[in-house]
C-alpha cells in the first residue's frame, strides 16, 4: 500500500494566508522526509477557507523544494477551464517536476466556485466533455479538431508534450458508478473522498465497496486486471495518530468543529450521516470518529481502523491522510511521523523488515511484552499490493 496527504488547502479567512502557503509548503517537504509517496493540492476560488485557486503553480514551486515526492492536482477543475491549455499547463508541469506530476481532475463541487463561473446547471456535461478532451491532447502526437457544446478548437496539438509518457490521471469526487466504471475502463486512478462510508445499504449512496465494484466492472469490460486497476484506487480518510483515542479527539475537538460548521454550512451535512434524515445536530466530532468513520487514536487503533476498512472494502492502492490544517505544526509533524513510523510499515512490510522481526521475535520468546498485537494480527509477509 502506498500512502499520500490531501490539503484543500483548508485556512480561515483571519489567518494570515501568506504565512499559510509557505506552512504548507514546509509540510510537503517533511512529507518527502518522512517517506510519502505523494502530496496533492486542491482548487478553489470562492467561500473564503480553501485558499489556493491555482494548484498549478503552487506545486511548480513545491517541486523546486522537493526531490522525490509526487505531486498531484487535487484538482483542476475541468468546467472552469479551456482544456487545451489545462493540458498545456499540466504537460509544461509535468517537466518542471521531473516526471512527478499526477494529473488530477474533478468536476468543482464547491457552490461558490460554481457560482462564480455560472457552472451550477452544467458542471456534469463539461467535465464529461472535457475530460476526454484534455486526455487525448496529452497524448496526441499530431494536431486534431474538436467542435463540443462548451468548447470548440481546430487543429491543436501540445508543442511541449510531457514528459511521462503517459501522463497519470487521476480522477476525484465521483458520485456516479459510471464514473468508476470509466477509470477501471480507461486506466485512470480514482479517487473517493473522505466523506464516503465504507458499506451501506445498496439503495443508499455509492459507498467505498460499490465504488471499487464498479472499479472492477469497468477493467473487466477493457480486458484489464481489476486488481491492477484497484491498484490505482486512492482512498482518502482524515487521519490523526496521537497517544489514544481520547488523547486525539481533544487535540482535533476546536479545530474540527469550525471546520464542519463550514461543510455543513455548504449543505453537506447529509453526506456525514450515517442516517440523512437525522439532525445535523448529532455531527459531534465523536459521532464522526465512529461512523464516518476517521482513522484516529494510537498506532495500533489506526492499524486497526485501516484493517477493518480494506476488509469492507477489498483492495486499494493508496490511503490518502485528508490534511484540514486542524493543528499546528508540531502537532501535525508528531501524526504523521507516528503514522509513518509504527502504522505504514504494517501494511507495506518488507523482507528485511520481517528478517528483523523473526530476530528479536528469538531474542524476546516467552516475553509477557512481546511482541505487540498490532505486530501480530496481520500476516508476517510483504504486502502485495
């Protein structure tokens, strides 16, 4: 398994935003530090509390910092755009990163922005237009036309193509099996927001296990693996790793509540609930802990969180830690690297890492403290996914 950071980015409207971006930044680099695979940015232009609108240049400037990780767009949002200059744009990136650019691509669910750009009534037919557009202009090596409802071209091709070849795509905030079904199909990563639940009932909304079912349809239709399409599935939980439970729900309780305060404002309470005729009143940050559910607590508690929801779910490629800016950095610092130290090895073992288990499992035999539960409950092998 693989693991990466989502940020909106998420900051208050009184907080000093320019401080704001070089923090982020400063948490993209760490992530490299501390063995991410990958950090995505997201966009948007209205609503006062996502504050970046041009995911783009930001991460040009993140990869000047940065070596290794790979940077997603989280994404652009393709019925603001002209999709021959998104794909220009994301071609150019791919070689100012070196090859470490994931193309991300949503259909820019937030109302404000939506407004703004006097999308609300055709959101769905443009990305549906675009994005097939933006595909075939980043791997199309001679010019072609293109006569759309929304956009139109004549005989475009890319001068800069890019550098990967091809170019991952990656696609976010679906809420149709389609859509699943078209990124097993077509070999793109999906990827399921934080608010999705793992099961539910089959007449309520698309849950994760639907989702990776549809994955499955989709790859089975092109004659490909659906594991290996699973593979490119991303997951993404909130995320927070402290001494306990108890210990991380306090750290989270201030910060989480004026953050759901403006989901719920957006209207999406009802995504949130396990029951949506129920009052946006039982939104706790101990409700959502428990039914969304978050990945909170200690090492072991989050090992166990994430065993119970690949066993819901089926296979994944990439859990995605949802990065709110929740707390300060030394606190986000602390999370991540107990995340990174003591829960990721759990579920991307390597041979050396069982080698030196079977070692001190000799040195410890008969001890009352050795060795730990969450050590144990999953199989001593290198995980094969």
């Amino acid at each position: 398994m693989k693991f990466g950071i989502f940020s909106m980015p998420e900051h208050v409207p009184w907080e000093n935003w320019t401080l704001s971006y070089d923090l982020d930044l400063e948490k993209i680099q760490t992530a490299e530090l501390l063995g991410f695979d990958e950090f995505w940015i997201g966009e948007h232009h209205a609503g006062g509390y996502e504050n970046v609108p041009v995911p783009d240049y930001y991460i040009a400037k993140a990869s000047a910092l940065t070596s290794r990780i790979k940077l997603g767009t989280g994404t652009i949002n393709l019925p603001y755009h002209d999709p021959f200059l998104v794909a220009e744009r994301l071609a150019f990136l791919d070689h100012l990163t070196h090859g470490r650019l994931i193309a991300g691509f949503g259909g820019g669910g937030l109302p404000f922005d939506q407004a703004l750009f006097g999308t609300a009534d055709t959101a769905a037919e443009r990305f549906e237009e675009a994005l097939p557009v933006v595909a075939q202009l980043l791997d199309a090596v001679e010019p072609f036309s293109h006569d759309g409802e929304f956009w139109q071209f004549k005989d475009r091709e890319l001068q800069v193509r890019p550098l990967q070849d091809p170019l991952p795509i990656a696609v976010a905030g679906l809420r149709s099996p389609g859509k699943y079904e078209l990124c097993g199909r077509n070999g793109y990563g999906a990827m399921s927001m934080y608010y999705v639940r793992p099961d539910g009932p089959t007449d309520g909304p698309l849950t994760l296990r639907t989702q990776g079912e549809a994955i499955d349809r989709g790859a089975k239709e092109a004659g490909r693996d659906p594991l290996e399409a699973r593979r490119d599935w991303r997951i993404l939980r909130e995320v927070y790793v402290a001494d306990s439970k108890k210990a991380a729900i306090e750290e989270l309780r201030e910060a989480a509540r004026r953050s759901y305060d403006y989901i719920i404002g957006l209207g999406a309470g009802a995504l949130l609930k396990a029951d949506p005729t129920e009052s946006d009143d039982v939104l706790t940050l101990e409700y959502l802990v428990e039914n969304l559910p978050m990945i909170v607590g200690s090492p072991e508690d989050c090992i166990r969180q994430i065993q119970e929801l690949r066993e819901q779910v089926g296979s994944f490629g990439t859990l995605v830690l949802n990065d709110r800016n929740w707390v300060t950095a030394d606190k986000w610092r602390r999370s991540n690297e107990l995340f990174m130290r003591y829960v990721a090895p759990a579920f991307r073992r390597s041979e050396e890492q069982v080698r030196r288990r079977r070692l001190v499992d000799g040195v410890m035999e008969g001890s009352e403290i050795w060795p730990p539960s969450w050590w144990t409950d999953r199989p001593v092998v290198a995980d094969a996914d």
